[in-house]
C-alpha cells in the first residue's frame, strides 16, 4: 500500500492581509509565498511553521460565513479549549 503524508490544508479567508496578520502574530506562521489563482479568482498565500502548512485564500466576491454561524463555530471550538 502507497503511503501518503499531510502536505497542507486550506481555509477560505475574508481578509487575506488580516489573515496573514493573525496567523503570524497569533498562532507563530511566516509567510511562505503570495500568488493569485486566475481560474479560482484567489489571493492566495503559503504559510508554515515548521512542517506544518496552510493555504490561505481570499476569493473574490465570496460572502463571508453568516454571524449566527460564526457563534455556533466559536461555541463548539470553546469545548476544545
């Protein structure tokens, strides 16, 4: 059986810049790469730390996650904290 090993995740962003801000300050990522995605319309960016990588992506016209959403996600991520 083939093995296969975690290369990165990606999460959808309102703000990239703002994104970038945080996952820097906050969680410790350095930017890795910036670059625009023409067929997905994406302001894109690599970050990582250490081994760990994420694509971060801000599309264009994409609505943000509705705010009753935003409390329940903030509510069930309480419980790991």
């Amino acid at each position: 059986m083939a093995e296969f090993t975690f290369h990165h995740g990606g999460v959808s962003v309102p703000s990239l810049d703002a994104a970038l801000e945080w996952y820097g300050r906050v969680l410790g990522f350095e930017l890795e790469k910036r670059f625009y995605i023409t067929a997905a319309r994406s302001d894109t960016a690599m970050v990582r730390k250490g081994p760990l990588r994420f694509e971060l992506f801000e599309v264009e016209g994409a609505a943000p996650l509705p705010e009753d959403r935003r409390r329940d996600l903030a509510r069930r991520m309480a419980v790991f904290a």
